[in-house]
C-alpha cells in the first residue's frame, strides 16, 4: 500500500499524519531530543518520525511539511524558527532519499491567520466527524496533541486543495 506523510515539525517532536489515498492511517506524536539544537536534534527528530511508518505499507510516495516563514513583526525568535525548518529540511531528506515527492507548506496557506489552538480545536472536530478519531495516538500532553491535529490539518488541506 502507498502512503503520504504530513508533519508538523517541532524542536523536541513532532506531529505526523500518514494517509491513504482515501483517509488518514494513523497519526500521533513522534518526540525528538529532550535538549540540544542542530543537525543532531533534526537527525533525531527525522528518525523519529520514519519509526512511524505503519507496516504493510510498501512506497512513500509524498512527504508535506509545515514550513517556516520568519515574520520580522512575530513575537517568535528567529533562531527557534530556524531549528524547526532544519527538523523540516531532515524530515523530507530522510524519505525523499528513497524517492518520495516532498513539500513545504507555509502555515498561512493551510489555515491563514487562524490562532494555533483553534485550529487544532477544529481539525480534532474533523476527525471525529470522519469517524478516525481511534486512528489519533493521543498523547499526554495538550501542546502535543495540537501538533498531531495540525499534521493532520495539513493532510486534510491538502486533499481539499487536490479535488478543486
């Protein structure tokens, strides 16, 4: 069976969505280092990730990230903005190594100027409704869980972007 990942990256894990060409297969919470920065957090991070991969599935065929934009206005700091990109950057190396299509996309193209946790409020409604909630690996954490929804928004985003 092919699949499509979607994630939202973190610097300590991240969100991920793994799709069917018809639904969500699963998703949940993949953590990456508890400290550190650089080359070594993204490695972590990516393989993390990959460990998730359902099994039965044969070919990664797209992998789509949350991208970062630095807004000079935000109140977020840059440095962090750009670990997230690095753990991004390693995530789509890892599967498009083996061939898989990969992507970036900004998070002002899939939810516009919605806040953060309301979006994730909305896409956990969209999965109840679909009936997939028992295919969400909830984690403990609240912020935790608002990445797996985010990863799944993306997903979902995307296949709504794909039948216009």
């Amino acid at each position: 069976m092919d699949v499509e990942l979607t994630v939202d990256p973190g610097k300590r894990g991240c969100g991920y969505a793994w799709w069917t060409a018809a639904e969500l297969l699963c998703a949940g919470y993949a953590p990456g280092a508890p400290s550190g920065e650089g080359p070594d957090l993204w490695v972590v991070c990516a393989r993390n990730v990959a460990a998730t991969r359902p099994r039965g599935t044969e070919c990664v065929v797209r992998v789509s990230v949350e991208t970062m934009r630095i807004y000079t206005t935000g109140r977020a700091n840059p440095a962090d903005i750009l670990q997230l990109q690095g753990v991004a950057s390693a995530v789509c190396t890892w599967f498009a190594r083996d061939g898989a299509e990969v992507r970036g996309v900004e998070p002002s193209e899939w939810k516009g100027q919605v806040p953060r946790d309301i979006m994730g409020a909305r896409v956990e409604k969209k999965v109840r409704a679909a009936g997939w909630w028992d295919k969400v690996i909830v984690p403990s954490r609240a912020t935790q869980l608002n990445d797996v929804m985010h990863a799944v928004g993306i997903g979902l985003y995307l296949r709504e972007r794909e039948r216009r």
